[in-house]
C-alpha cells in the first residue's frame, strides 16, 4: 500500500468533533429556517452554505487524513492551521451564524439562560474589547507566532491534549480576527469601513514575514520532523519551505481579496452614506426587556461580506417572533404514535413481557442456580433494569405501559368481580413506602440479585398479588397504591422529558362529556383507571402511560407532550388525585425512600462496604451479615433520610419561611428526585453495560435445554467483562447533571417560599449540602471497585 | 423540537465525556533503524509515559518504493526491567493505529518504573532477517483515577458558577429596569 493510500485512511472521527459540528449544524439549521421564513432576504441560502461550508473545513482539518499527516510534514500541520484561522471563521461569520444560532435553542434556554448574559452591560463591554481591531489584530499575531515558537510547537506534536489546545487558539484568533471583517449581522459598525483595508493589509505584511523567514530559513526548527520517518521523501528543510510558502500565497490571497471587495463596496456612490446604527430591543428577539441589541441600517452593510443584507428593519418586529407551535408530540409521530395509542399494540407488548417473564420463573425454578447461568438471575437484574431507567430518561414511565402484571390482572378481571372499593385508609403511599423498603432490604439481605430462584418466586408473587387486588377492588389500586415497580416508576418519570397531557386546555374548557376520567361505553373503555383527569393533571405521578385517556377523549386532544423535566415540582396548585405536594408526605417520604435508597443499594455491591459488613457482623458475634444490612439499610434509606429532612428544616426556619415546616420539608423532598434519579441510572446502566452480553449464552443454554440447537454456550460474554475507559466518566457526568438539577430545583423552590434571593440562598443551603453529600457520596461509591453481578467468575470455556 | 434539541445538546456533552483515550498521533520516537532500505520506526504514547492503557505503533517505510509497509508481522513486547510484573506482548496491527501509516498495539502498562520496549519486525519483503527495535522506557505512575476525572467532578461547581453569574445578570438587569423607569416618573 502506497504512503499516499494509507494516509487517505487515516480519518480521525473523533467523537466530539463530529457531535459538536452536527449540533451546530442542527441548532443553525433550525435557526435559519424560522428566520428565513420571516426575512428570506437576511438570511438567505448564501448565509446557510457559507455557514455549513465552515464547519466542513473544520471537520476537514480536524478529522480527515490532514490530522494523521500534519505529524508528519509541517506543511500538513501548517494546512490544518491555515484552514483553521483563515478559511473557516470568514465563512462561518458570513453564516450570520449568532441569531440562527440563539433562535436554534429552546426557549428558555434563549431567554432564561443565553438572555441574562448577553443583555448584560459588563458582557457587552467584554465583547466589545475582544471584537475590537486592535485586539483581534494583535490577538491573531500573538497566538501565530507564539505558538510557532519551536519549544511549544513541539510540545503540541507530542501531547494530543496541547495539540487540541493550539488548534482551539488558532480557530479561535481567527473567529475574532475576521468579526471586524466580516461584520455578521447584526453586528454594530463602530468605525470606518476603510479602517478594515489597513487592518487587512497590515495583517497580510506581517503573515508575509512570518511566511518568508519559514521559506527562506537554512535552520529547521521543529526537530521533530527530522526524527519521525517520511514515506514521501520530503526532506524536513523542503517540508519547512513549503510550509511557509502555503502559509504565504493562501495567507495573502484570503487577506488580499476582502480588501478588493470592500472597497468596491466603499466606492459605490451609495455605499458612501452610513447612517447611524438602530437598535433591535432584545426582547423582541425573546432575550430581555429593555437592553439594545445593536444592529446595522441597510446602507451601513455596505461593503460588507456578510451575506444578502439589506434590510434590518423586520428583525425586531413582531413579525419576527416565533409562531408559537405546540410542544413535540410523541403521539403525532407517524407509526410510533399509532402504535403507541393503540390498544392491540399494547396488548403485543404486555404478551411480551409476560412471555418473558414466564420464561424467567421457569428458568429461576429449573435452571441452574447461578445468577449469570439463568434468565432470573440476568434478565430482571441487569436487562429490565437498564431498560427502566434509558425508557424514563428517553421517554417515560414505558414499563408501565407494556407491564406483563396488568396484562394478566385485566384477564383475570373477565372472571373476578373487581367492585370493591379499595379501603380509604389505605389511599396513600404509606403502604408502598413499606413495600418499598421490604424490598431493599431482602435485596440486600436475600442476596436477590444472586439469586434466581428467589427471583422467580417474587415474579410470581407479584402475579398473584395484582390478580388478586385488582380482582377485587375497582380502579386500578395495585398500580396506585401497592406495585412497589410503579412507584418507584411514578416518582422517577418526574424527571422524563414527555408526560401524558392534554394538548389544548381550551378545548377541555368546552367538553362536557370527561371520558378520558368516566371512560366511554361506546369504546369499551374505562377512562383512567389511576383517577387522573386529564385538564388537572401536571406530571407523570400515578401516570402508568396506558394510553386509556388518549383512546378515550373524543376530540384526540391528549398526546405525549415533551416537557421541562423536573418542572412540574416546582408547582404546587391542586393535581388531580394527587392533590397539592405540599400536602403529601406519605408521597414525600417515598421519595426520599427512594432517594437514599439508590445510595444505599449501589453501596451494598461495593468493596469495601461488604468488607465493613462482614467485619460488623463479626464484632457483634454473628456468622451472617443480616442483622447489619437490617440495620443498615432502616438506617441509610429511612433513619438518616429523615433526620438530615429534619435538620435541614429547622436549618432553613432560620429565614422568614412562608410555610409550615412539614409543609416546607415535604416539598423540599421533591427537589431531590432528580439526585437519586442520577444515582439510580449510574448503577443500573453499569451493570447492564457490562453485562448485557450475558443473556446470549443464557439463551443458547436454555434452548440446548429444551433440545433446540442454538450452538455452544458462549460463556465468555458473560465473564470478565471489564468496564470500557469512558462507562466511570459517564457515570460521574450522570450523577453531575443530578445534583445541578436538584440544586437548581431546591433553589428554585426556596424561593417560592421566601421573600428574598437572600432568603432563598439561606434557605436552601442546608439543602444543598444533602444534595452535595449524596454527590460526593455517588462519587466515592462510582471510584469502589464494584462486585461484578451478572458475570461468571471463573470462564466457563 | 425542543427536546430534541435538548437532547442533541445533551448528546454533545455525554459525547465530550465518553470520548475514548486519544491514541497516539505517532507519539514521542523512541528508536528508528534503516535496514536494507526499510526505514523502521518505533513510537509510544501517551508522553509522559505513565503505568495505564499505552500505545506502542510502529511505522515501516520501504524508502525505495515510498511504500508504507503496513501489513508486517509486529510483535511488541514491554519487558520490565525491574522485579515484579509480568512482561506484556502483543501484535501491533493497523485496526488498531488511527493513523494508518503505522501498526500499533494497544497495551496496559501495569506499574510505574523503567520498561524496555521492544517491537520485532518480520514478513519484510525480499529481507530475511527480522528487524528489531528497542528502547528503555521510565514509566512514571498511573494518574490516580480522579485525576482523569476531575473535570467531571467539579461540573457541578461550574454549573453553580454560571448559575450564579446568570442571577447577578438577571438581578442587575431589574435593577436598571427600576431606575430607568423611576428616572421616567
Ligand atoms: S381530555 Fe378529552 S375527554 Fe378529557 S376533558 Fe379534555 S377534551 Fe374532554
Ligand atoms: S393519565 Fe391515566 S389513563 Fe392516561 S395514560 Fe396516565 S394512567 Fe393511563
């Protein structure tokens, strides 16, 4: 193979480069077309090629063979740079890329997050210095000849992360370099257009030096190239020479040719006319109130290379505002939300699951008893698991929907009276904190994970329990009140991006027939079954996405609706069968069970927790571990929970509370789901990662069981699977984006309590520091070597 | 649509973090021989070398045909030249190089100390003999597991950081908003 061949297949795809240009691409593209469809002459197809183009020279001098080359030949490295400060940014900046970009993000994020910062006097100055000439002349100078420096340069062909580094400088000096160039729209004029021709020309003299002593050197510079091999012959002084004399002729040709078009433009009778800049209110572009974003009059674009500018008067228009369209619908999407609304699908999928779990309890009672050997001891503790919590993160509480228990429970109904009322005492949460805890505890003390045929018992169990509940009592009571899966279920879906709502309120306003609550006989249906109605609900709570209402409500006016995650609890007017939060603390308590319980849980498979365990257990004489993990887990998931709940209330009376205490600790609790959430998808994602490929020899097994022929066990999928390098960064990044969520929504509820910022920042302070101890205490957990449960030991090869 | 682009954004992020350990981009030159007009040159990455994953590429150059010569027989060895660890072999390949001029073997170094590399080249055309390469190596210790973390570790303080910021933004921008309309008055 030819050096030239072998090069041409060295494409560095790296992962981040690429994710970043496609989102760019994505946000711009979805800027550009709101704005193109209100001001087509402004941001034209010219600003949408010019901006894609600029990212294809970035993807092309960062991934394609150039990257493997420029290790190799100056010249190569020296191409990536040219490209990087001299071709991109021009183009990019004739993208108009800012207000494509910023009408590209979602709302909030625009005007909550981006807005505050950009109407801001002291980001605006900053701004202001950094575009300025002056600055980005000698910004760009400094960056090219420090950087060419022999004792950096080489240190950037040795280190991948100085490389990066030099590259990042380079882009960067050359996005500031060409802004008082290029002016994209809408930026200010602040001095004279001709300014731009000395500034160009002086910055072409000094590439012209910079250039020349690289041609005309005797003495190579960058050892470095003398030492690594050269298939092309080249010889390292020749390689150098090149390099300068590209740097030379692309240099001056790209500052020389602006220079041209602008002072055409300058000439043209016309263009002599600047009138004075107009300001676009930003809150016409959903930025802010009353802060000026500076735009530029037609007259004043001229001798720009900013694109079609002609115009800027319908930017801060009315016009320009986004027409407000409805959020994003998983319903609306074609097969997915036919299927997802149609009932035989949903009994296809529960028939699944039930088939599965069939499977599991048979497998659990006859296979053999070792956990990653059979479908009970893999199936249900590293599959199911996964797939919970990637369904809530992605969509929803989905389990729910497809539940194998439901399935059997509304059979069994066509033969039970189910017409009882469930007892009124028992229409809480408090029974299922119970449950919930049971089931933490025998997790831990059964060892259940380890276990399949406990496993297949408690699937059993669970069968039983919904057919006989729901067999007699009306509604849908195990659900919403016992099923300790759907609770948990209920409580993380808060956190989903969709929730089960009705589309337009209004029409809502005008129905008078409720049959997404009272059902439809027409429709042989029930309504909802979890008593939710659908105009008074707010969040997934109790929701187990059945889909009933949706096929119930005469005017198709419920789908699944994208939402903020997490934003709902932040609200505390009345919910329908929920009631106000500030008023549940059995609801409450179940969270925060629930929270202290993902810690508690991926504790127990650590190191050197077992190690303290047995080491328990021995100083208090006993031979089983036990009596520890009873006293452990009542003290990790309930005892601690509440006591720290307790003195962080008492801690935040301290300020002028608007509210009771209980009432102030009950909804605090909420702001924590987003934590234990974290928590709760690091260790299941970690098992299911390193597992996942256990089911296949499981399978091979079981059918070599029943006589079928699916080839040998492969036992070594189920063994030794070590954790790939990025699964403990993910992990962290996951349990990161908990504790922010958590700490903005307990910062956020602080103050709805309070009178003041001040207030509110002492407030929830103590809430803070739980929120920070259970990051710091996922961290510890994460960095603790893990009982790898799901994988053999030994290889059964 | 919004999700979506929430998710998009959330992809970059998770993308920044699941990044896989750069390769080597060649790496640091540790030996190069000319041999019967093979031009043979032996790299390691990362640079300082550290106990932990390394990558160890060879780059075979016929210098008479300008061929890169990517389909040798490579077996790399790290011998340590001190009590203890195993030595450690493997074959260098071009799956494994992303530069694909070169064959690399992707290893785990287990301890820190002086380690002698030694990569030997056979299967060269019209040559017999094998060539072979070598060099003593000071691996210093394994980054401690946060330190390639740590990054990741103080997210929250950064988003607290630009939270903050966005506050003071939000706060002095009513403040102006206030004075500007009592100024009115
Ligand atoms: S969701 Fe449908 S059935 Fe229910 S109140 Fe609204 S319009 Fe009526
Ligand atoms: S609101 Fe009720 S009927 Fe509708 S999906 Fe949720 S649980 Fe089912």
């Amino acid at each position: 193979m030819s050096a030239t061949e072998a090069l041409m297949r060295s494409w560095n795809l790296d992962v981040i480069y690429i994710t970043v240009l496609l989102i760019a691409a994505l946000l711009y593209l979805r800027g550009w077309l709101g704005l193109h469809r209100q001001r087509p002459e402004r941001f034209g197809p010219v600003n949408l090629i010019s901006f894609l183009l600029g990212e294809l020279i970035i993807f092309i001098a960062l991934c394609s063979p150039l990257e493997a080359a420029s290790s190799m030949l100056l010249q190569a490295h020296m191409g990536q740079h040219i490209l990087l400060m001299l071709i991109a940014p021009p183009l990019l900046w004739i993208g108009a890329p800012g207000l494509p970009l910023l009408w590209g993000l979602p709302p909030f994020v625009r005007k909550a997050g981006i807005g505050p910062f950009l109407a801001s006097p002291g980001v605006r100055r900053i701004f202001r210095v950094l575009t300025h000439p002056i600055f980005t002349f000698f910004f760009l100078a400094a960056v090219l000849w420090t950087w060419h420096l022999p004792w950096l340069y080489q240190l950037s062909l040795t280190s991948p992360a100085w490389h990066q580094f030099e590259h990042a400088c380079f882009f960067w000096a050359g996005m500031l370099f060409w802004y008082p160039v290029i002016l994209p729209y809408p930026a200010q004029v602040r001095w004279s257009r001709w300014l731009v021709v000395p500034y160009l020309l002086l910055a072409a003299l000094q590439n012209t030096i910079f250039s020349a002593i690289f041609c005309f050197s005797s003495v190579i510079f960058y050892p470095y190239y003398e030492q690594v091999p050269n298939a092309w012959a080249v010889k390292p002084l020749d390689d150098q020479a090149v390099a300068g004399g590209l740097m030379w002729i692309i240099g001056s040709l790209v500052m020389l040719a602006p220079v041209l078009i602008i002072v055409r433009g300058l000439v043209r009778p016309k263009g002599l006319t600047i009138r004075q800049p107009q300001a676009v209110p930003l809150k016409r572009l959903g930025l802010g109130q009353s802060h000026q974003l500076p735009v530029l009059q037609p007259s004043a674009q001229i001798g720009t290379l900013g694109g079609s500018m002609t115009d800027t008067s319908a930017i801060g228009s009315p016009t320009l505002r986004r027409k407000r369209r409805g959020p994003f619908d998983l319903l609306a999407v074609p097969v997915v939300g036919s299927a997802l609304s149609s009932l035989v699908f949903r009994r296809c999928v529960q028939a699944t699951f039930f088939a599965l779990a069939l499977l599991i309890m048979l497998d659990g009672w006859l296979g053999p008893q070792v956990a990653s050997m059979n479908l009970a001891g893999a199936l249900p503790w590293i599959h199911w698991r996964g797939f919970l919590v990637i369904a809530l993160l992605i969509v929803g509480n989905l389990f729910c929907f497809g539940c194998p228990f439901v399935f059997v429970r509304t059979l069994g109904r066509k033969l039970l009276p189910a017409r009882f009322n469930w007892p009124r005492v028992l229409r809480s949460k408090w029974l299922a904190v119970g449950l919930i805890l049971l089931f933490l505890w025998a997790y831990e003390a059964l060892s259940l994970w380890a276990s399949p045929w406990w496993t297949a018992w408690i699937v059993l169990g669970y069968f039983i329990a919904a057919l006989a509940i729901d067999g007699l009592f009306r509604g849908a009571a195990f659900c919403k009140y016992v099923c300790p899966i759907g609770q948990f279920q209920f409580v993380q879906s808060v956190v989903s991006p969709t929730e089960v709502r009705v589309r337009e309120l209004d029409r809502c306003t005008s129905c008078t027939t409720y049959d997404c609550i009272k059902g439809t006989a027409q429709k042989n249906n029930q309504g909802c079954e979890l008593h939710l109605f659908q105009p008074r609900k707010k969040s997934n709570l109790d929701c187990t996405f059945c889909m009933d209402c949706v096929r119930a409500c005469p005017h198709d006016n419920i789908g699944i609706l994208a939402t903020t995650p997490g934003s709902t609890l932040l609200q505390d007017d009345y919910r329908s069968s929920i009631r106000r939060l500030s008023r549940r603390l059995d609801l409450a308590l179940l969270a925060l069970v629930l929270v202290f319980g993902a810690f508690a849980n991926a504790a127990g498979m650590v190191g050197p927790v077992l190690e303290w365990q047995d080491q328990t257990a021995a100083a208090w004489g006993m031979s089983s571990r036990m009596a520890v993990v009873t006293v452990g887990v009542l003290a990790s998931c309930l005892v601690i929970p509440v006591v720290l709940v307790g003195l962080a209330t008492a801690l935040s009376q301290i300020t002028s509370i608007n509210t009771t205490p209980m009432r102030l600790a009950v909804r605090m609790i909420f702001g924590l789901i987003p934590m234990g959430m974290a928590m709760w998808t690091c260790h299941f994602i970690f098992h299911f990662l390193t597992s996942m490929g256990t089911v296949v020899p499981i399978t091979q097994r079981m059918a070599r069981d029943v006589g079928l022929n699916l080839g040998e066990p492969a036992w070594i999928l189920s063994c030794c699977q070590v954790p790939p390098d990025w699964l403990l960064p993910l992990e962290i990044f996951i349990l990161a984006v908990g504790a922010v969520a958590s700490s903005y929504l307990l910062y956020r509820l602080a103050l709805r309590m309070t009178r003041s910022t001040r207030d509110a920042v002492l407030a929830s302070l103590p809430w803070l520091l739980i929120t920070a101890l259970l990051y710091l205490v996922g961290i510890w957990t994460m960095l603790q070597p893990m009982e790898m449960r799901g994988t053999l030991d030994v290889p059964l090869l | 649509m919004n999700n979506l682009v929430i998710h998009c954004l959330s992809v970059v992020l998770l993308a920044l973090i699941i990044k896989t350990e750069a390769h080597a981009d060649l790496g640091t030159v540790r030996d190069s021989k000319v041999i019967e007009g093979y031009e043979c040159t032996l790299f390691s990455a990362p640079e300082p070398f550290r106990a932990g994953p390394v990558d160890i590429s060879v780059m075979v150059v016929n210098n008479k045909t300008g061929q890169a010569l990517v389909d040798c027989q490579i077996d790399v060895s790290l011998i340590p030249t001190f009590e203890g660890p195993a030595s450690l072999q493997a074959p260098a390949t071009q799956e494994d190089a992303q530069n694909k001029l070169l064959q690399a073997a992707l290893l785990e170094l287990p301890e820190p100390g002086q380690w002698k590399v030694v990569a030997r080249i056979t299967g060269l055309p019209d040559l017999d003999q094998a060539i072979e390469l070598s060099a003593l190596v000071d691996a210093f210790a394994h980054l401690p597991r946060w330190r390639s973390i740590w990054l990741w570790l103080v997210l929250p303080a950064i988003a607290l950081i630009v939270y903050v910021f966005n506050q003071i933004c939000v706060s002095s921008r009513k403040q102006r908003r206030q004075r500007s309309s009592a100024e009115a008055k």
